[in-house]
C-alpha cells in the first residue's frame, strides 16, 4: 500500500507540479487517499483485512511454518 501512495503522490506532483510546501502536503494526501480507497475496495471485495499487526518477515516464516505465528499474534523484537 505504501509504493501505491508514493507512486501515486509522484504521478500527481508530476501533473500537477507543486511549488509551495502547502502544495507538496495537498498532493502527498491525494496519493495517500488513493491507497486508502485501494485499500478499503480490496478489503470489501475479499472479505478479509490488508493491514495485519504482522510484519513481512513473520507473514514469509508462517508460509513455511504456518503454526509458527498466528494471526495477530506477532512476535515482538526483542
């Protein structure tokens, strides 16, 4: 979701080529709003939550151990 916002922030600035700091906030919020709306369309039509409290290391360990972690239940970083 991240690399959708920042690339969609990049195409908006591209179009519309901000100059003030106000500028580059308003277009960075667009490019947010348009992972947001992804986001939530994605999580509407599968039924199921994008966001988890999972991090990508531990969601590719639970594809080799998938008792390893549970849902929700991530390991904290010691």
């Amino acid at each position: 979701m991240n690399m959708l916002a920042e690339a969609s922030a990049k195409d908006i600035s591209q179009s519309v080529n901000p100059n003030t700091f106000e500028e580059n906030a308003d277009v960075a919020r667009q490019g947010g709003n348009v992972a947001k709306v992804a986001r939530k369309e994605l999580e509407a039509r599968t039924g199921k939550k994008v966001v988890t409290a999972l991090n990508a290391k531990a969601v590719l360990k639970t594809t080799e151990n998938p008792k390893e972690i549970a849902p929700g239940k991530a390991k904290k970083k010691k």
